[in-house]
C-alpha cells in the first residue's frame, strides 16, 4: 500500500511528540513535512520541541515556524498543562537547526508539487498555518486528499466551559478550513476522553515496548514518551479516569482507521466575543439542515490504540 502524504502541523506539547512518533514510526504514513505554531507554549519552545522530537526519531523531515499568534491575536499558552518548556519537563538532546522559510509558504510548496487530492493536511494545534496556506491560495485545496484536526468538541471545552483550546486559540483559522469543502475529520475531546493515560495504563505500556531482557524495552523515543506520560498532570475534567492522549487519536486514525466509529456532521465555529467564542458548534443529528461539512470521529477501541501507540514508538530508535 502506497504511504499516505502527510503534512503535520503542531504545537509541541506534550501529547504532540507522542503524536509526531506514532506518525514517524507509521510505515502507512509519509512525513513530506512538520510545521509549527505557537499554542502550548511559545513559538521557539514548540519549534524547538519540534526539532528535537524529529531528530529523536532519526528522521531527516524538515521542520519549518510559522505562526506566533493566531490570525487575528496573540495565541495563549498551557504551561498548566504542558510545562514552560512544552514537554512538561522531560529533555530531549537538541534537534538540527529548522528548514528556512515560513510555515505557511512550506505547505504550499508541497501542495503546488503534488498531485490532484493526494497530500493530508494534520493539524493537532492552533489551525492558522494551515488556514494561512489555504486562504493565500485556494486552488491548492484540491491537492489536500483529506484534513484530519485534533479539535473542538460538541460536549464541554477544556480551556474555556464552552471551547477546546486548539479551536479556542484560533477560531477563524478553523472556520476557513471548515468552508473549504475539502474532507475533514475531527477528534474531538468527546473522542480523545477515551483514550485517558493513567499509571496503570503506563505501566503495561512500559512492559509491552521492544521486549529485550537486557536493553530498557524500546528505544529513545519510546522511553521519552513513557517519561512525557509519566508527567502528565492530572486533567480536573477527567477526574480519576486519567489524562486525555489528545493528539495522538488524529494520527491513529490515518494508521489504523478501524479503531475508529466515525459520523458525519456539520461544525460551524462561535467567533462573536463572549465566553461561548472558540466553541465548536456540532451538529451530528442534521438539526440544522445544513450539509455535512466534516466526519466526527466518535468512538475509540482504546485497547487498540494504546497497543499500536507501544508497537509504532517502541520500534523506533
Ligand atoms: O485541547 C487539546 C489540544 O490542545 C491538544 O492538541 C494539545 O496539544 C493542545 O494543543
Ligand atoms: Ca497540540
């Protein structure tokens, strides 16, 4: 089977280097190219984060910044979640310097050179390098095969009672790709809750990586992310049910999509100032007689996904 063409862009963050090693450690996928937003925490911490994520798993994928902020304000951090440093205070060696040029023009560069519906476009942080791409050249959406977004929820949000904090940090970038027309699948917090890490969960983890009596069972990579797990702090929303693995689901789902039960529905986003902006209104049950703008990814073996997250990073340097 012919590896899928990925753009990833991201925020790193804590469960984004989770994320990015899944992806890098997927032979169904095909890293052309990582970009990087502000949102867990500033511009250079996530680029650098970036790099040293990348670098970890020995892959020469160019990593290129873009935005600092969002299209129409400043981003707001997490270093409640993720730590100052974004990865809540595990240290990876540094990664080599970044490609030039910006996020924005590095996406489309990629998309001029591809062919009709063949690139998917990944965003697990704030969308506004990949609504910057589009909104600058809207005839290179016909080259994206499909968008798939860690974001919103059609339940409560995580930064706000009514937003989740990708969508929240930038609702007009969402709402750009919203109304491209391109497909567009979303993992939601209602999804990602059921992918929840606690220390027993770790724990088996732990002892699933590369089985080796000798060696620590799995490589870098793998011992990193089960440090990163390990810090995690425990998300109030959740309770004693753990911390959501957000961004890591959106990656599951192009490696092994029958993990998944999805549903078409309809988002439109909440931009008028007030404490609902940022929240993704969902529609699931076509209450509003508006055509299907996107698949909701609704359910998760969780079971499955924790075991393809041990097998893909385990297997990495
Ligand atoms: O709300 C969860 C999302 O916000 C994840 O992508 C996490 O990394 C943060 O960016
Ligand atoms: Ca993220």
């Amino acid at each position: 089977m012919t590896p899928r063409a990925c753009i990833i862009d991201c925020d790193p963050g804590t469960d984004d280097a989770v994320a990015l090693w899944l992806a890098l450690g997927s032979p169904e996928l095909d890293i052309r190219l990582v970009t990087v937003a502000g949102g867990n925490a500033g511009l250079a911490t996530t680029t650098a984060n970036a790099r040293a994520i990348v670098a970890l798993a020995g892959r020469a994928v160019p990593v290129v910044a873009g935005a600092a902020g969002a299209l129409l304000r400043p981003f707001e951090v997490a270093a409640h979640v993720h730590g100052k440093d974004g990865l809540a205070g595990v240290r990876l060696p540094d990664g080599p310097p970044l490609a030039p040029g910006l996020a924005a023009d590095a996406i489309r560069d990629v998309l001029r050179a591809a062919p009709y519906a063949s690139v998917t476009l990944v965003g697990l942080g704030p969308v506004t390098n990949l609504a910057l791409a589009l909104a600058a050249e809207p005839a290179l959406a016909d080259r994206v095969a499909e968008i798939v977004l860690m974001s919103g929820a059609w339940g409560e949000g995580n930064i706000t009672p009514a937003a989740e904090f990708n969508a929240w940090n930038d609702p007009e970038a969402l709402q750009i790709l919203l109304g491209l027309g391109r497909p567009l699948t979303m993992a939601t917090l209602d999804l990602t809750s059921q992918a929840c890490v606690t220390p027993g969960r770790i724990a088996g983890l732990a002892a699933q990586g590369r089985p080796g009596p000798a060696a620590p069972r799995g490589g870098a990579c793998w011992q990193a992310a089960l440090a990163i797990l390990r810090a995690l702090p425990p998300s109030p929303r959740m309770g004693d049910r753990g911390y959501p693995l957000h961004d890591p689901c959106a990656i599951a789902w192009l490696v092994a999509p029958l993990l998944f039960a999805a549903r078409e529905g309809f988002a439109e986003m909440e931009l008028a100032p007030g404490p609902s902006r940022g929240r993704t209104v969902i529609d699931r049950w076509g209450r509003t007689g508006r055509a299907p703008n996107l698949r909701l990814l609704e359910t998760l073996d969780a079971e499955g996904f924790f075991a393809l997250l041990a097998a893909r990073i385990a297997a990495l340097p």
